[in-house]
C-alpha cells in the first residue's frame, strides 16, 4: 500500500477538515515572543505553512510587514478568522510554487513546516529559503531534532541540518525548549540562521 504523501495539498486538507491538527499551539511559542522582544528593527517577514497562523498576529504587532503562506483551503480560512482584519495578510498558495516576483524578506519564521515535508522535499526547501531571503537575511523558528517512529513530523539530525542548510545558512543559536505540544515534545529547537554568500 502506498504511503500518505505528505507534500501533497491533500493530506494535510484532510486533517484540517477533520480538525486533526496535533501540532497547533493555540498561540505563540515562548521562544518567539522572546525573539521579537531583543528583535526591534523592522523587517519584511515570510510564514510558510503557517496553519492557524497565530504568528502574523506577533510579527505585525512586532512592527514588522508579514506575510504568510499556507496551501490548505480549510487552513486559510480558519486562519483568516483567527485574524479578523489582518487575515489578507494570509496567502492562498503553495510555498513551492507561489510568484514572489522580486519580493526578498528579512527574516522567514519556521514553525512545523520543514518536519512536515518529507525528506526528499528538503533540498528545495533550503534552496529555496536561501533564494527568498535578502543577504544576510535569516531564517528563525522552531526546528524538530531526535527520532520519530511515525513521521510527519520528519525529525532533522544534526548531521542532516548541517548538510542541508550549512552551505547558505550559519547557525546563530540554537536552544532546546523545554515545553511542546504533545507531537513535537522533546524535539523542538529554537533555532537562528543567517544567510551566507556562497
Ligand atoms: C504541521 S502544520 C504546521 C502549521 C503551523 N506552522 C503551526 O506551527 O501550527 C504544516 C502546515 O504546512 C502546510 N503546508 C505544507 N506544505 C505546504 C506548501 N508547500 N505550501 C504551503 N503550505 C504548506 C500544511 O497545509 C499545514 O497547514
């Protein structure tokens, strides 16, 4: 039997619809709202697969211009009712594909997003987080490290984050947390990449 394909717009459409989302917070990790209070200088912010997109809130309060993209209709909608009249700042689309014409951002903000793609799908992912960001741009957020049994989510090793991110990006700091959601306990690291000229 074929594997659920979880690059795939339907499998995770399928879970919003049946309101299976273990992964959701209900609202803003610790570690971010501690990143934007010593983060004060304004910038351009992407959110890829930004689920309820609780996060746009943050940034867009932070000062910063936000935008975030998420590719499950039900996602969208619900997080355009999550937040009211900043919900246009939510794009319907798919991170791989979406025209960002000439658009570079400051800073892009992961969160359950790298672990939800198979490993396969992680070349493109850094090759097209270094192509998005603005030099010396950084890529912040929460990153999933260990052993997980049943993926998604697709837990990184050191070895694999060096190999994948360590020609564009320089690992800044690097924090475990103590405190998940269920799904991702014991695995989450606060993570900083600055983009390096290659
Ligand atoms: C595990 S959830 C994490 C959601 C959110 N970032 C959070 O922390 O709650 C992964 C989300 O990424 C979305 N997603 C997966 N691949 C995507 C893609 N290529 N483009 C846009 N969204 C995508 C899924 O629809 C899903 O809502």
């Amino acid at each position: 039997m074929n594997e659920p394909d979880s690059s795939q717009t339907q499998f995770w459409v399928k879970r919003w619809e049946v309101g299976k989302i273990p992964w959701d917070l209900g609202g803003i990790p610790p570690t971010l709202v501690s990143f934007l209070t010593r983060t004060r200088t304004p910038t351009r912010v992407l959110i890829p697969g930004c689920g309820s997109g609780y996060e746009v809130r943050a940034f867009h309060e932070a000062g910063h211009d936000v935008t975030a993209i998420e590719f499950s209709a039900p996602a969208v909608a619900h997080a355009r009712e999550v937040l009211g009249p900043l919900g246009d700042k939510v794009v319907h689309g798919n991170f791989f594909k979406h025209d960002f014409a000439a658009t570079r951002y400051g800073l892009i903000y992961e969160r359950g997003f790298l672990c939800s793609l198979p490993p396969a799908r992680w070349p493109d992912y850094a090759s097209r987080m270094a192509s998005l960001l603005s030099p010396s741009g950084r890529l912040v957020g929460l990153f999933l490290y260990g052993q997980e049994p049943e993926p998604p989510p697709f837990p990184l090793t050191e070895e694999t984050a060096a190999g994948l991110l360590g020609r564009s990006f320089r690992l800044l700091r690097n924090e475990s947390v103590a405190v998940s959601v269920p799904v991702y306990q014991g695995l989450e690291h606060w993570q900083e990449w600055e983009k390096i000229e290659s």
